[in-house]
C-alpha cells in the first residue's frame, strides 16, 4: 500500500478531505520520526514498537570501478511488531 492509497482509505473512513487527512499523516510521520532522533523508540499500542537500531559498519564497493569505500554505520530504523496481530 502507498501512501496515497492509505490516504485515501483514511478520507473515505472518516468522511474528511484528502489534504486534511495527508496533512494528519504527515503529521503524525513526523512525531514519529522526531521521536526516534530524540529517544530512539517509540510505543503505539496495538501497532507496535518502533525503535532505532544501529547496523555494524561495513564497507561498500563500486561495482563499475571495484573500488571499495567506506566503512560507515548506519542508523536503521525498525518497527517490531505488535503480537496481537496474526497476518
């Protein structure tokens, strides 16, 4: 799902505008995001726990020239399911 389709199924369940409803995605995106660069992690209740992990440094490779780069850590963020969902 893209987020124009999630914004679109929000508008059509809530009876609101779709600039209404991407302007409160968009909103919450970033709470979100601005809550992980302070904290690290963040809970929501029947979603699941969002929270930054770091990644091992590693080094990359041009494929063209086969030149080797790096090496640099990369923050990746993660979403940890919430258990009571069942796919």
């Amino acid at each position: 799902m893209t987020e124009a389709e999630l914004v679109a199924q929000i508008a059509k369940q809530t009876d609101l505008t779709q600039k209404t409803t991407e302007a409160a995605l968009e909103s919450i995106i970033g709470a979100i995001h601005d809550s992980l660069k302070k904290a690290g992690e963040i809970r929501i209740d029947g979603l699941g726990t969002f929270k930054v992990t770091e990644r091992k440094a590693r080094t990359g490779v041009n494929p063209r020239t086969k030149e080797v780069f790096g090496p640099f850590i990369l923050d990746h963020p993660f979403l940890y399911r919430y258990r009571g969902w069942k796919p």
